[in-house]
C-alpha cells in the first residue's frame, strides 16, 4: 500500500468524507483530493498534521511499516492512549512531570525524523535541480561541440580554396 491509500484509509477509517477531512485539516478540498490521487506529495508540515490530528505513527503514514496509531506497540490501539484506566492503584500513579519526561525522547525523535524527511526532500529538489542543470549543459556542449566541428570544416575547407 502506497502513501496516497495509506492517507485514504485514515480518513476512511475515522468515517469522514473529504469534506469533512479537509475541516479537520484546515486546507483545501483540491490540496487533499491531488494527495489522495498521488498527484501532489506529502510535505513534512502536513505529515506532523495528519500524525497529531489523528494519533497516527509516522513510519505508518509514510512507510507502511509498524502499527498504524500511537499506543499499543503491537497492535497500534490508539484506545490505550485516549482511554483512562477504569482503576488505578497509588504507586503506579506518575506525576505529570514523571510521564512528560517519558514521552519526550519519543516526540523529539519523531521530530527529529520529520526534520530529517523535510531535509531529505529539500535535497532532493535540489538534486533534481542540478540533475535538470547537468542535462541542460549536456546538451549545450554537444551543441558548442557540433559547431566547432562545422567550423574546422570551414577552416579546412578555405585553407585549400587559398593554397589552390
């Protein structure tokens, strides 16, 4: 399953029509309709997006791999996030100090990662860039090429016009 499907399913998953996923998205119906067709790439900005709206993994959103929600590690139950324990003894109650400070080396790599996949992207565009540049003057030197070779065959050929 490819990003676009991937993308499709969460908001099919959540009953939501593209409408309604565009409300949530807070963008434009046509920016969503071009991602679900593949016609328009995900940028790391909308992959935070769709990752925070939704409890979503990000190495499911953008690789298919792992469970598709945060939570349960093998099945990826977003309930366990969002549902409270029904009883909760004292001493395996946590300060919120003690639970933000567990979870923060989990979202600062995956915003490390997100940080590291918009860099990745903007190398890319630049490559691209310079692979268009290269191919461009590929195509100038042939031309410069073939032109001095026309030339030299003038050269030679008014060099035995004046020795005649």
């Amino acid at each position: 399953m490819n990003i676009k499907n991937r993308l499709r399913q969460v908001r099919e998953s959540f009953g939501l029509n593209q409408m309604q996923f565009v409300e949530k998205m807070q963008t434009s119906q046509s920016t969503i309709s071009a991602l679900e067709k593949g016609d328009r790439a995900l940028n790391a900005e909308v992959v935070i997006r769709i990752c925070d709206l939704f409890n979503l993994n990000t190495e499911w959103l953008l690789r298919g791999t792992g469970p598709m929600h945060k939570g349960d590690p093998k099945t990826g139950d977003a309930s366990l996030i969002s549902q409270p324990q029904k009883t909760q003894h004292t001493e395996n109650m946590k300060s919120k100090k003690e639970m933000t400070g567990d979870a923060s080396p989990v979202v600062e790599s995956q915003r490390e990662i997100m940080e590291l996949f918009k860099k990745n992207m903007e190398l890319q565009e630049r490559l691209m860039a310079v692979m268009q540049e290269n191919a461009d003057l590929r195509v100038q030197a042939e031309r410069d090429a073939t032109r001095i070779r026309e030339l030299e065959r003038e050269n030679e050929a008014l060099k035995g016009e004046r020795s005649e």
